[in-house]
C-alpha cells in the first residue's frame, strides 16, 4: 500500500462517524416517584392566576409529558413548573438550578423534564437525541446531559422505539400566540402605543 492510500484511509477512519447512535450519560439533578399531575379543580389555582390567561388550561406544558427546560433561567422553570402542574411536588424540578449546584450553561447542556416516565437511555446521533422512556404513571424526573449540537432535535421515544414526542429546536412547537385583535393598543419598548 503506498504512502498516500495508507493516509487517505487514515484520514477516512478518523473521519468516520460511527454506524450507530452513541450512549450519552446523564444527571437526574430532581425526581419523584410518587408525583401525580393536579386534577384541573387543584389546578385551577394556577390557571386562574391572571399571569397566565385563558390559555393555561391548554398550554404545552400542561398538555404534554415531556417539557424542554432553559438550564440557565430561573423564571421559565418557574412558570413550567406552574402550568405543568409540577408545582404540587415535594421535589422541585427546578433543583438543577438550586445555589449548591454547578451551573450549567445552555450552550453546553439540554435539561428535559420527563413527566409520568423515566429515562432508561439517551443516544446521540447526528443532531438527533433519542431518549428512551419506560412509563410509570406516577413521577417525574428533571435530566441534564451534554449538547454536543447547536441546535438538536430530541425524541422520545418508547424501549420498542414508538415516538411519543419530537422537539425541533430549529423549529419548536408554537406555545404562545402573540396575535392581538384588530383595534387592540400594545405598549412597546420605549412606552410607544402602537395600534394594531
């Protein structure tokens, strides 16, 4: 083999990604497992906070099971903890972010909130996280692991491989509609009233 193929194929090997999905380690940083979502009459406390609006009853984190958190923030997994329901565990999902903890940036790690599920397994591959999840009707668990892409998309998905849930961040599902109805008056940034 000359000197030249031998390091083309050299180059080629280290080049290579591997054929199958690599095995990600993860922290579950809160869990419980006993938690059980409110039913809407002890969630009614919630949605009849002013904060959030008619829209609470059918927010996204409400709706769903498997909630994308921002590692850094300390408002938004307040309010998801809130219209989620998770507000009435013992366990705060939220500890990821508790003062005794390192912090974690968003640029270098992804916290999920697994509702009603455990994790079993994380995979990477591409810009795809796939995370197994095994029911357990009770509980929730609050997962941080390493980003390894800018922008990824995570799915859930069950040990038989049936997809439960798909975030896109390039693309992530519409949770807040910004529309205002004709003749409606918004305060902008430098206290200007525009009319719509």
């Amino acid at each position: 083999m000359s000197t030249y193929a031998f390091t083309m194929l050299v180059c080629t090997l280290l080049a290579a990604r591997p054929l199958v999905a690599e095995t990600i380690p993860f922290d579950i940083c809160a869990e419980s497992t006993t938690w059980t979502r409110p039913t809407p009459e002890v969630q009614a406390k919630i949605w009849n906070d002013g904060r959030y609006g008619d829209e609470a009853r059918t927010a996204y984190d409400w709706t769903h099971n498997f909630l994308v958190s921002d590692p850094e923030s300390a408002s938004i997994p307040y309010h998801m903890a809130n219209i989620s329901g998770l507000w009435t565990a013992r366990t705060n999902p939220g500890e990821c972010h508790s003062a005794d903890k390192p912090h974690r940036s968003g640029f270098e790690w992804i916290e999920v909130w697994v509702l009603l599920h455990r994790v079993v397994q994380i995979t990477h591959d591409n810009n795809t996280y796939t995370i197994t999840v095994e029911p357990t009707g009770r509980g929730f668990q609050s997962v941080l692991f390493r980003r390894l892409n800018p922008s990824v998309v995570l799915r859930f998905v069950t040990p038989d491989g049936k997809e439960l849930q798909r975030w896109d961040e390039s693309a992530p599902p519409q949770q807040f509609n910004n529309d205002a109805q004709p003749g409606t008056r918004a305060i902008g940034p430098n206290g200007e009233i525009i009319r719509k």
